[in-house]
C-alpha cells in the first residue's frame, strides 16, 4: 500500500480506539448525574464499569478469530456497529437495567477494536514501520485519560448525561463508511474449522473470573474468596482452565494456540502483560491516594493524575519509534526500570507533592512501552493468527488489571487512612516489576528479532 492509505488508515485505527477508550474515562464524571436520573443502589453503580470490562474481555476472543477467518474490514466494521447500537441503548435507558445492557453491548463492540487494530497495524504497515504504529495506538489511552474528563465536565455543564454517548453515534457512522473503503478484506484462503467449543469454554472462564473478582468485598480480601459466591466461581476457574488447554492442543483452529506458550518469548509477554495491568490499576487509585495524603478535593484529585497520563501519550510513540531502531527487549527493560523507580517513589516518599509527581510521571512513562508487547506479539505468530493473539494479550493485561483494583481495594479499605496500605502496595509492586525487570533480560535481542522477522517475510 501506498504511504498516503497508510496514514489514512493509522488514522480510522486510532479515532476508532479513542471512541472505544474514551467511554471508558467519561463515565466516572457522570456518575453523579446517572444517579439523579436512574435510581440505583450503591453497589451497582461498579457494574457501569464491570460489565463493560466484562463483555470486552468475553467478546475479545471472538472478534479477533472471526477478524482472522473472515478478514478484518467486516469485523472492525462489526465492532463498530455493536458499540453504536450499545451507546444508543444508554442514551435511552431510564432505569439500571437498560444501561447495564448498553453498556454491555458497547463492552462486547468494544472487544473488536483494538485487537483488530493491531492486526491491521501488522498486515498493512512495513515491518520497520510497525512500532511506531503501534505506539501511535498505545498513545490514545493516555490521550483518552487527558479528554475524559475534560469532555464531561464541560458537556455536563450544559446537557445531560445522554448526551455523552449521543457523540459516538454520528463518530461510528463515519468510520463505517470509512472502514469499508480503507480496510483490507482479504480473507484467509482455505480456513479452518472454527472453534465454538474453545470460544464459549474460554468465555465462561473469563466470567468466572470476572465476577469473582468483583464480587469479593473489600474490606477483607481472604474472607471474599473464601465466601459464597466467590469461592466456586474461582475453583471453575481453577478446574476449566487446564481442560481448556487440553482442549486448545487437540484442536485443528483453536481460538487459543495453546502450542504458542511453548515459545519462551510468548510466556514472558504474558507474564510481563499481567504485571503492566497490574501497574495499571494502581493509577486508578492514584487520585484517592492524593486526596488521603495530601487533603486534596475529590473533584480536583483526577486532575493530580496529569502527569501520569502526559507521560504515557507522550511516551508510547516514541517507544514505538525506538523499537523500530533499537528492538523491543531494550525498550520494555527500561520501561520496567523507570516503573520501578516510580513505583518506588510513590511507596517510599508519601507525603512530598514534587516527588509524588515525579512517581506517577514515571510509573505512566515506564508503561508506555506497552506497545512494544503488541510488537513482539505481531513478530511471534502466523498472519492469520495476528488479531486473536492480540485479544489473548489483552486479556492478560485486563486479568492484571482486575486482580490489582480487588487486592488494591481490599488492601487500603480497611486502614483508618489509607496511607500506609497504599505506599506498601506500591513498594510490593515495585518488587514485583523488578521481577519484570530480570524477566525482560531473556526477551529476544535485536539481532535475533531481525533474523524471525526476516524468516517470517520469506515464508509469507
């Protein structure tokens, strides 16, 4: 392809991720104006966010095999469609369980996205132009984070909430006429038979986990999956996940290539993808962490995460860019460092607001170089494997960030104020990503990525 499309294309890729993320963002400043208008009780109002998490994370595995087996134009187009629909049913709701629908309508549309994304990223962009892309992508959560709150917070002021999903509609329009002129529909010749038993297996597992993980109390994290409901949901979880696998390894097309973790490569990705979503629920709490420690009001805490966010949409492109020159391994080993550090300085130094910026800023820095896992993902596996490997990785990522937000949560509420159980989470985290650190040194070597990239061009 022409470098013009490419652009054009890099483009619909990221304003359509940027819709997706930010809904995500939004939805925290208008909680207070749902509750005006919807009666719900307090403990629901975590499933506006969980069940979008959740139908993303069953939907992902999904989408990124049917992108593989049908190509990725109509599956993007798909996606977008179904979040639509999705923002469509919440702009109507009038009570808590039309909203919860929408909401996860748009979860399971949003699960299309960006692994579909990234494997467009793989098939249409040069090899050597791939990181930078990639770190375009990664970029637009950070940039998302930034708007969020700024698009709600101005939009409140003069509509209601509705109209904060009224804006995806004519966005998803226009980027379905767009997809369906820019965005490759090769298929795959002669596919496979498509796997319906791994894909409802796989789903009924990440719902398991899912709702575990929710449905643990906070006040004390052992007594809440000792409990019931949540005690069975973790032990199906336990049980389904081997026979999932076995089932995976016998299968001609399996939604998950199980013999894909026999590469040493591929397990330290998922390794490391758990530990970034882990480091990744830590910035949630960043805002009440600054409110216990430094007085700050509730409405301007979000807006002390600043500096983290900045660090990450500025980051993640030029990551991406550094990964084409240099490769990956030495880009995530000083991402893992400099989150390390960070992390670090938010444990260790709690009451100090400079050193508590320069904490966040490096924490989001540091994982910026997310990318770079979606890069080597791309090098590792077959084309036709390339969006349902980076559904698989982002599962990982959201598996992380779902058991940090419930140890977090159980951790801090039971201490009077708070401080001390943050800064020993962030100091066990920063433990944690120096384990990363040592982990990243048996990542591939430029060298080596060059000769399977290499190898990869001449078989395709």
């Amino acid at each position: 392809m022409n470098k013009g499309k490419n652009t054009r294309i890099l483009i619909l890729l990221f304003v359509g991720v940027l819709m997706g993320a930010l809904d995500i963002s939004i939805v925290g400043p208008a909680i207070p104006s749902i509750e005006k208008t919807i009666q719900m009780a307090q403990r629901d109002l975590s499933w506006i966010f969980s069940i979008y998490v959740l139908f993303n994370l069953v939907g992902i595995s999904l989408m990124a095999k049917l992108s593989d087996y049908f190509g990725r134009r109509w599956i993007y187009m798909l996606s977008i469609v179904l979040f639509g629909l999705g923002s469509l049913v919440v702009v109507l709701s009038h009570d808590i369980t039309i909203l919860l629908t929408g909401r996860a309508i748009q979860g399971f549309g949003s699960s299309g996205i960006f692994p579909v994304a990234a494997a467009v990223i793989g098939d249409v962009f040069p090899v050597e132009k791939r990181g930078r892309a990639l770190g375009l992508i990664g970029a637009v959560f950070g940039i998302a984070f930034i708007l969020g709150p700024f698009i709600a917070g101005f939009m409140l002021m003069y509509f209601n909430w509705n109209a904060l999903f009224i804006i995806n509609l004519p966005i998803a329009l226009l980027l379905i006429l767009f997809s369906y002129f820019l965005l490759p529909s090769k298929r795959i010749e002669n596919p496979a038979g498509f796997d319906w038993p791994g894909i409802i297996m796989m789903g009924i597992i990440l719902t398991c986990f899912t709702l575990a993980i929710n449905l643990i109390k906070a006040n004390s994290f052992l007594e809440g999956v000792s409990s019931w409901p949540v005690l069975p949901l973790l032990v199906a979880v336990v049980i389904l996940t081997p026979l999932f696998l076995m089932l995976e390894r016998s299968q001609t097309a399996p939604v998950l290539n199980a013999h894909l973790f026999n590469i040493r490569q591929v397990r330290l990705v998922g390794f490391i993808a758990v530990g970034v979503g882990l480091f990744q629920s830590a910035m949630v709490f960043l805002p009440k962490h600054a409110v216990l420690i430094f007085g700050a009001e509730p409405s301007k805490a979000s807006f002390m995460l600043l500096p983290v966010v900045i660090a990450t949409a500025l980051g993640s492109p030029i990551s991406g860019r550094l990964v084409d020159k240099i490769g990956s391994r030495i880009i995530i080993f000083c991402g893992l460092v400099i989150s390390t550090i960070g992390l670090f300085i938010l444990g260790f130094v709690v009451k100090n607001l400079v050193f508590f910026y320069i904490g966040e800023g490096m924490l989001g820095l540091g994982l910026a170089m997310r990318a770079s896992l979606n890069y080597i993902i791309l090098n590792e596996v077959s084309p036709r494997e390339r969006a349902s490997t980076q559904g698989i990785l982002i599962i990982f990522i959201s598996i992380g960030q779902l058991t940090g937000a419930a140890l977090i949560g159980s951790i801090t509420s039971p201490i009077a104020q708070g401080t001390s159980g943050f800064g020993s989470i962030f100091m066990i985290m920063s433990i944690l990503s120096l384990v990363l650190v040592f982990c990243s040194v048996f990542l591939k070597t430029r060298k080596m990525e060059l000769k399977k990239m290499s190898g990869s061009a001449q078989n395709n």
